[in-house]
C-alpha cells in the first residue's frame, strides 16, 4: 500500500485491501479506493468499481457480500445498506467505514465518480 494513511484504522485499510482483491478477481475493468475521511462524515474509504456489464457489476457485488459475510477482523462486517441491484447499473454497498460503488461502464463514464471526488487520496494496493 502506497501513501500516508496514518488517521485511517488499520482494519479498515485491511478491509479494503481484501475488497479490492475480491473485486480484481472478478476481472473489473477497473478499480479505484479513495481516502475520503477527511472529505465527508459518511465513511473512510470508497471503493469504485467498474464492470463491462450488468450480470460483472451483480456478480462483483454478490462477491464481495459473500467474502465479508464469511470475514472477521475482531467481529463480523455487517452490509448497512444496500442500493441498485435489479437494474444493476451501479450498486452501492454500504459497509460503513467503506462504501463500495459497482457501476456499469456507460454509468461510470456519466457519474465520474472520481472526478468528483478528485480531493481524494487514492490508495493503491
């Protein structure tokens, strides 16, 4: 892991290195981990996803739901919300200190989520 990530929680960065593994074994086009802590109140770290179709950006997010239901650092990940899944061209999966982004390639190209958080310190694993 490159950067400075001292303030963020050790567990969280280990977390997010094991989404990003999972999400790199389901061949997404590409991936982006964000430090966002010092941008909002809602979480530490984004995860974007981007996948070539609809049935990649389901089983990228049916992934990563199974890998954190069956993981433990010290206690279980629990998945707080959970948005988008039928249309499948971006879900959201809300983990708290992490929020992972699965977008479709047209939607990912449309949102930029990236560049709208461009303030962000990328973390690259």
């Amino acid at each position: 892991m490159k950067g400075d990530f001292n303030n963020l929680d050790k567990n969280t960065l280990i977390l997010a290195q094991k989404i990003y593994d999972v999400i790199n074994s389901k061949k997404a086009i590409s991936i982006e981990v964000l430090d966002v802590h010092h941008l909002t109140t809602l979480t530490d770290i984004f995860i974007i996803a981007v996948a070539n179709n609809i049935r990649q950006t389901q089983a990228i997010a049916d992934e990563i739901e199974e890998f954190l239901g069956n993981y433990t650092l010290s206690h279980p990940v629990p998945l707080l919300q959970k948005e988008g899944y039928t249309s499948a061209k971006w879900i959201l999966l809300d983990y708290g200190s992490i929020i992972v982004h699965v977008l479709h390639q047209e939607d990912a190209t449309f949102y930029a989520l990236g560049r709208l958080w461009k303030d962000a310190q990328i973390i690259t694993f």
